[in-house]
C-alpha cells in the first residue's frame, strides 16, 4: 500500500478523535517521532524509547496516569485501524487517462481516488 496514502488517511482518521484524544495521539506519536529522528538504529530507538518514555511524558502532560495513557492510546489506535480499514474497503481506483491522445503529446495517465 502506498504510504502517502496511509498518512493520509490516518490524518482523517485523526481528525475525527475527539479534541482530548486528538491531542493526546498527537503528542505521544510527535515525540516518538522526535526519537526516531535522533537515532540510527533500531536498537538505539527503542532504548532511548524506554529512557525518555513518550507515555510518561504524556501522563504528566495530560494528568493522567501511566497506565490510563497506555489504555487510551491502545484504544484510539484500534479505532484508527478500523477506520482506516473501513476506508480501504470502499477505496476505489478509476482510469481517468483520455483514450484520443494527440501524436507527440505527453504520455500521462491520470487517475481518478475515491475514498
């Protein structure tokens, strides 16, 4: 699957959480990104993933606990699955390329994306 099409509709699927779980995705995966980016290997990602725990960070953040984040962030990513599967379900692909092209014209192909 394409990834740009994945980010994109994970955007949407985001945009339809509440503002409280909004921000709360927005936050945790914001900052592991933000440790992914510092790191160059796998290894060192999910040490420094342990060490400056974006969970914790968000638990102090949204005064919560440690485990309530844990469980809400479970349940908005099982939701965002759903919903970006749901989508991918109705996806649909439609040629849209003009069958009379013109001699020396550019070759594009142009596709039409419903969602």
């Amino acid at each position: 699957m394409n990834p740009y099409l994945l980010e994109i509709l994970e955007r949407d699927c985001v945009r339809s959480l509440s503002p409280f779980d909004q921000s709360l995705y927005t936050f945790v995966t914001e900052a592991e990104e933000e440790i992914a980016a510092q790191c160059e290997t796998k290894e060192e990602f999910l040490q420094k993933l342990v060490q400056h725990s974006p969970h914790t960070l968000a638990a102090q953040q949204f005064d919560l606990t440690f485990e309530q984040v844990i469980m809400r962030m479970k349940k908005i990513e099982i939701h965002i699955d759903e919903q970006i599967n749901q989508k991918l379900k109705r996806l649909k692909w439609e040629e849209k390329t003009p069958v009379k092209r013109h001699p020396g014209a550019v070759t594009s192909q142009y596709f039409l994306l419903t969602v």
